[in-house]
C-alpha cells in the first residue's frame, strides 16, 4: 500500500481514532484496531499496548511513544492533546492507541473532548478492557450467577486516607459483588484496610493479576486481609489489575491460561517481521511470551529485470525448482505482471523444496510434482536423479541470492542445464521500531528461535549481550552448522525441519521430554 498521507491533498482534514489496543495479547486487538493502524499516517501510543501491534503499520508511519513510565521523559496530558490535534490538523489520520479500552479509565475521555474541542473529526474503536480479560486469563469470571450479579470497576489511583478521595468505600463496602481495581498496587494496603474498616469480611477472596494476557503474567491470590502484605512480600509490581469477590475462588477449576506448556518462556523470533507471524502464534499459543525480533528483511533481486526475463521464459523449462516461500511469492508476483493466464507456464513441471514451500505452491493453485521428504537442497537432488536420468533436462532454479550452490552444482553435474534465477535477497532489518532489541537486553530470554543460517548470521552482526541462559533452537543442521561455526551451542534442533517441526521440538524441551539434549 502506498502512503495515503502522500496522495491525500494538504487541505484535507485529518482524523483522530482512538483505538483501544486490548489488554496486552495480541490476538485480543478487534479487528478495526488492526485496520485503523495499518491506515495509519501516525500513532500515538502508550506503555500499556503492546509495542508489537506497531508491526502492523505501514513502514513510513510516524509512530511516537506517549508512556508514562517512571524514570522516564515523558509527555503530558496536555502536550499529547496538542500532539493529536496538531497532526490531524496537517491531514494525517492519527491513531491514538491506548491499552485495554481507550473509555475505560487511562483519560481517553479527556482526549476525545480535546478532539472535539479543536474541531477535528474522531471515532472510537473499543477495546477488551483489561478489568475483565485480565481476571478471564487467571481463570475468574467477573460474574456468576451463583455468586454475584453486578461487578463494579474503581480506580485505586486515589488514596482514600486523602480527604477529598472521591471514592465513596462506604458505599462500595456495601454494594458487595465484584469489585475490579484498576491502577494503585502501591496503594492496595491503605485501600484494604479502609475496606475491613468499613466491615467488609476479612476473609474475602481477592486476587492480583499483572501483565495479564501477555506472557509476563503472573497472579496472586489471597484474602481481603492478607492480599495486600502478600504483595509487598512478593515484589508485585503494576500493572495489575486487582479483583476482590467470591468469584475468585473459581479460579482454582478455571485456571487456563497459566498452565499452558510454554506458560512463562521467553522465545526470541528472529524471522522478517512478515514471516515471524507463523512462528510467533504458534508459540503463543502454547502460552510462550513472543520477542519478535526481526534481523533480515526481504527485498527484490539486484537484477530485477533478468529476474522476470526468466519469469517470462519460465515455459520453456522442464522444471521449475523453488526453494522457499519466499522465491515462490516474488515469482508468481512477477509471472501474474506479465500474463494473466496461468498456462503460460505451459508444461513445466514445479519441484518444492519444504512443505511450506509447496503450500505457497499450491496456494497459487500449481501443482507440486516433486517435493523431497527431506527439506534440504541436498535431498532433492537425490529425488532428482531417483526419477532416471537428467541429461539436459532444463531446470530453472528460483533462489534467494547469496544462497549454497550445492543444488545447481549436483543438478549440473548430473547433466541438467540450470539456470538460477534470483528472486529476492535477504538483507539486514535496520528497524526497531516495537523496542525488541532493548526489551531483550533488559528482560533477556529463555531461548532463541533461528529458522536460516541468515537470521544467525545476522542477529549476530547486531552485536547485541547475549542474555544470560538464553539457549538456542535452530530449524535444521545448515542452519545449526552456521550457528555452531560462529561459536553458538545449540540446545534444540528441530526433528522436521519446517516451523511445525520446530514448535514441536521446543514444546517437548520444555516439557523435559526426549529431545532434552543438546544435538551434537
Ligand atoms: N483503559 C485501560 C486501563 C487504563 S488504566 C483498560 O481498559 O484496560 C491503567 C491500568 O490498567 C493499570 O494500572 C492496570 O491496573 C490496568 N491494566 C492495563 N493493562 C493491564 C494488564 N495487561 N495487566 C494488568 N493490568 C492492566
């Protein structure tokens, strides 16, 4: 997609959405957030989205952090009202991404008046607030029909020592239900003991949940009592979302998400960011916390144009080879420019080398005639020659430049007339724009995915501390070979070589299983 902010004429009026980013998860974003920010000319973004949603923005969007962390220069409520005005007033469509609802709490309000105010068009994209989902993901329903029928959200932003609180805690003592507190787990102890004060009963169920929904999160239960002392001992820290209920209790049966395999593993995803995705869900889905990291980036070949000359001429071939996703997208991009009829390819027969590979195939609607068992290049020359002779068959390689030559020289030397065409080439991610490479210094990791011998050679060309601990996985023996010649150990090598293979491979090393052994 092209930049809209470029063809959109100057006097155009810009827009501010303020778009809720959900709790932390990523697959908790609505689908609107997604489409808002991908349209988006800037974004305005705070400490409780997930950096991670920024991947979906256009390259040249303008993306500015307005977090409050402590320690931190940051802006204020009324430099950031003046920074969403002042963008949509040159035209731009201004995302302001706030985690969890952006009307729940957090002064979306305040903003939106602001918006308004200047006279600038606006629209709301609501969001899964993390007063419900971050009590859902520690397993407690904030209703039940057997226990409560109404829920209250309140701010502990207040200290209730302070005369003017307004907070009334006699009333919210009376009400029972659900009580959901948003922000002061530093204030929790005063908050408590105002509430015992007020004769709520000592022993009811109460529960903290931080970073909930993301692979940090980590619960705390305990009673109206004691919860507050629990924390202190424990080092609990914001954010977190505090519920206080008899609903708590359900969390002993409920409990889902903190017992997932790979609950509390931090996996480092050094694929492009455009590829990352399939890795990454996958590991989360098993519960892991996800660094996306992307070292490499795809980009056209060097030569383009000799590119599509042998796109062009692609017919002529006997067989077609291609060794990634990758090769086959910029192919078919190509091949789809220059004809509109899929039997120009005439009577090429195609070959692909990894399952993921033959899907890309296959999602063109091509048939796959050859595809080795074995994902590596080595293996297809084999299943090559398996087929009899190839005396001056005529192959067309589709590769990355820069790739091994052991394909083409086996396939020469077996007689074949190859020509390498080179697609794309693969050259160092020089953005960071989700803060991953500082998020890795500071948090470190429990492992580190490599799916090519370039992702290891370029995530080390980053020159970045290697975390303490932090073991590696890499997807099959080359790109084992590339990691151990540059010194790294590899603790997990994937059995299949393809991404299933090696979320497979991670799971089970985690669970201590059969593949807990370095494999050397
Ligand atoms: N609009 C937000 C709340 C903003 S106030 C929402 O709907 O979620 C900020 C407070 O939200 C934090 O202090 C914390 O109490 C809570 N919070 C937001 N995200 C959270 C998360 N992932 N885990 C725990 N608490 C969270």
């Amino acid at each position: 997609m092209e930049s809209k902010s470029k063809s959109r004429s100057k006097d155009e009026k810009g827009k501010v959405y303020l778009v809720g980013a959900g709790p932390g998860d990523l697959g908790l974003a609505t689908l609107r957030a997604k489409e808002c920010i991908e349209a988006a000319d800037v974004i305005v973004y705070d400490h409780l989205a997930n950096p991670e949603m920024l991947g979906w923005a256009r390259a040249d969007t303008e993306i500015i952090y307005a977090g409050k962390e402590p320690g931190k220069q940051s802006l204020g409520q009324a430099e950031i009202n003046a920074l969403l005005v002042g963008k949509a007033r040159e035209g731009k469509e201004v995302v302001r991404l706030k985690g969890g609802d952006p009307f729940l709490f957090g002064r979306g309000a305040e903003e939106a008046q602001a918006i308004v105010d200047a006279g600038i068009e606006f629209e709301v994209v609501p969001g899964i607030t993390s007063a419900i989902a971050g009590p859902a993901y520690a397993g407690i329903p904030v209703t039940h029909r057997a226990e409560n029928s109404h829920v209250t959200f309140f701010t502990g932003h207040e200290d209730p020592a302070k005369e003017e609180s307004a907070i009334d805690y006699a009333a919210l003592a009376k009400l029972g239900g659900t009580q959901v507190m948003l922000m002061g787990v530093e204030r929790l102890g005063s908050i408590t003991r105002e509430m015992l004060k007020l004769g709520v009963r000592a022993d009811l169920p109460a529960a903290l949940v931080r970073w909930a929904t993301t692979g940090r999160q980590e619960t705390l239960t305990g009673t109206l009592e004691d919860i507050a002392q629990r924390a202190v001992a424990s080092g609990f820290e914001a954010p977190a979302v505090a519920v206080f209920g008899d609903v708590v209790a359900l969390r002993e049966s409920l409990n889902w998400y903190e017992k997932r395999p790979l609950s509390g593993k931090r996996i480092v995803v050094t694929r492009t960011r455009k590829q990352a995705s399939a890795l990454s869900n996958k590991l989360r889905a098993l519960g892991a916390q996800v660094i996306e990291l992307p070292t490499i980036r795809i980009e056209p070949p060097t030569d383009l144009r000799e590119f599509a000359e042998l796109v062009q001429d692609a017919h002529i071939y006997d067989w077609i080879v291609f060794t990634s996703a990758n090769g086959v997208e910029a192919f078919f991009e190509i091949f789809f420019k220059l004809y509109d009829d899929a039997r120009e390819l005439g009577c090429a027969r195609i070959a692909a080398i990894g399952p993921a590979t033959a899907q890309r195939v296959k999602d063109f609607h091509f048939h796959v005639d050859l595809q080795p068992d074995e994902f590596i290049a080595e293996a297809v020359a084999k299943e090559f020659r398996k087929q009899g002779s190839i005396e001056n068959v005529r192959i067309l390689l589709v590769r990355a430049e820069k790739a091994r030559d052991v394909l083409p020289r086996e396939l020469s030397a077996a007689g074949a007339i190859v020509d390498e065409a080179f697609a794309y080439r693969t050259v160092p991610e020089t953005r960071d724009i989700t803060g991953a490479r500082n998020q890795l210094a500071k948090e470190g990791a429990d492992l580190i995915t490599f799916t090519s011998s370039s992702t290891v050679e370029n995530f080390l060309a980053l020159g970045l501390p290697w975390p303490k601990g932090m073991q590696v996985a890499s997807i099959g023996p080359i790109t084992s070979k590339t990691a151990r010649d540059q010194g790294l150990k590899i603790d997990i090598e994937a059995r299949r070589h393809d991404i299933d293979g090696l979320v497979e491979t991670i799971r089970r090393f985690f669970a201590g299983n059969s593949t807990r052994r370095p494999m050397d």
